[in-house]
C-alpha cells in the first residue's frame, strides 16, 4: 500500500526527514510524496520513494472547483494553514489519480508511525472508504487517512465543494465554528453515512490498534504553542478522558523498538498506538 505525505507552500521542514525515516523502520511500502514548485524525481525501485511536483500532476476539476471558490482567501480565513490543510484533500485525488494508486495511507508530516500498516483491517473495515479519526463532537481530522479507493476520496472532495460553494450560507446552515477542512469532514460526515469512516481512537476490540487524531501525540509531546508536557485539551474526545485519568500513555520495548501503548487505568489493559500526532514538531524525541 502506498504512503502519501503532501507538503504544499514554503520549502520542506526538517522534521518530515524523521517521519519519512520512521516510515522506513517499519514498512517497505512505496512513499509518495507530493511538494509544491519541485520538478518530479523518480528514484530507483529500490528506494520505493517517489516525490512529485504538484506541478507535473493534471489538474482535476475537483481541485480547480476548490480554488475557484477561494473559500479560504477570504477576511475571516486569510491564513495559509488553512487552505493547505483543506488542499491536501484534492491533491492526494490527482496524485493517486497520476500515479494509478487504487489505495493508500496517508499521514500529516509531524506523524510517527509505529507498526506496518494493518492493510487487512482497513480494507475490511473501510469498505473502500475513507477512515479519518474525531476530534472533538464537531470536527474529525485527517492527520491520518486511509483512503479505500480513488472513487472515495475524488467523491469527497466533490462534497467538501458542494460545501464551500454555500458560501455565506455555509455558516447559517451549521455553525459559527470556524468553517476548516476539520469541520467540513463532520458536516459531510454527518450527511453522507458511509462515505467516511471513523477510525478507533481507544482501546477497542476489533482492531489491532489505535490511530491518533492529535491528542495522544499533543499528550506525550506538547502541542503547538503548549510546548510543556503533559498537555491536553478538554475539548477533545480524548483529551476529556486523559483528564478524568481514565487513560494514560506507557512505552514498551518490542522487537528493539520503544513503543507507545495506551493504557487503561481501570482494568490495565493495554493496546499499541498506531500513529502519534506530534504537534510540537519534536518529533526526534519519539521516534522508536
């Protein structure tokens, strides 16, 4: 299964060099990763990288839709975060698109992984949908993104424009909550049942692991503008049960790697964590 990493905007920040190494501990699927303004460089099979100008790609019509409508230009979300964020959606349709790629994983570039992709979970499970992870009651993320087929995420990204061409009507319909791609996820979520999938955010008994939203990683490393430790949000679904010490985070040693484990302080269970989230972009301190 192939890894999509996406970097839109200014040159590349060098915690996504640990990300791409904490790939390569653990799986020898192929990584595609997409940049902006950079020609396209195909390396030997034996590298299994290949990286991708956006430029070289096609243009879908869900994507020249998007920047028609220019939602996040306007006064109220005039930061490039946003759009980026809301624009990786679009750009993992061309790229898996150009490169005949039926599914993938994909993961934001301040993500650790810890274990191979459960390939026979998520197909399983998915449907050949998207699985993305809730954040809070109204916004779900795709820090973490397992896309079942193409057909899924071109579909998706048709619903974010159908979306986004309300316009002003956008926030009289739902909400004055700040209108970003997380929130446009629980909207299309809500409306269109079994386009999107939720990934496991707790100790379960289905899955082989957990898949972090934000919080499990902004616990152990510090968020963005929380740099000490622990921090999490009460805001967040996980966040809640952190602070009501339901849960909490051990490492185990396994097969030489130190790993990370949710625990449940009520019956000490354990179940290993996919993904950690580090918000705080320390991401050399967690690696296995």
């Amino acid at each position: 299964m192939d890894i999509i990493l996406v970097h839109l905007g200014r040159s590349m920040p060098a915690y996504i060099l640990t990300c791409l190494e904490q790939i390569r501990r653990f799986t020898k699927d192929r990584i595609v990763i997409v940049l902006s303004e950079m020609p396209l460089v195909h390396f030997s099979p034996s590298d299994d990288i290949f990286m991708v100008s956006i430029d070289t790609m096609e243009k879908s019509e869900n994507w020249k839709k998007f920047k028609e409508i220019n939602h996040f230009n306007d006064s109220k979300y005039k930061l490039e975060l946003w759009e980026y964020a809301c624009e990786r959606l679009f750009v993992i349709e061309m790229v898996m698109k150009y490169l005949n790629i039926c599914e993938a994983l994909h993961i934001e570039n301040d993500n650790l992984i810890y274990a191979k992709p459960d390939t026979e979970f998520l197909r399983m499970y998915s449907n050949k949908s998207v699985c993305i992870t809730s954040v809070t009651e109204t916004l779900l993320s795709a820090g973490i993104m397992y896309i079942g087929s193409y057909e899924s995420i071109k579909l998706l990204n048709k619903k974010i424009n159908d979306l986004l061409e309300l316009k002003g009507e956008l926030i009289k319909l739902y909400t004055n909550e700040m209108l970003h791609e997380m929130r446009l996820l629980k909207i299309i979520y809500d409306e269109n049942p079994g386009l999107i999938r939720l990934l496991p955010v707790f100790p379960n008994n289905y899955s082989k692991y957990i898949y972090d939203c934000a919080s499990w990683g902004q616990y152990i490393g510090g968020a963005y503008g929380h740099k000490e430790e622990p921090f999490y949000n009460n805001s967040h679904i996980i966040g809640r049960t952190i602070s009501q010490k339901k849960y909490d985070i051990k490492w185990i040693v396994e097969d030489g790697h130190k790993l990370p484990f949710v625990v449940n302080n009520i019956n000490n269970k354990t179940q290993p964590i996919y993904n950690l989230h580090i918000h705080s972009k320390n991401l050399e301190r967690w690696v296995a």
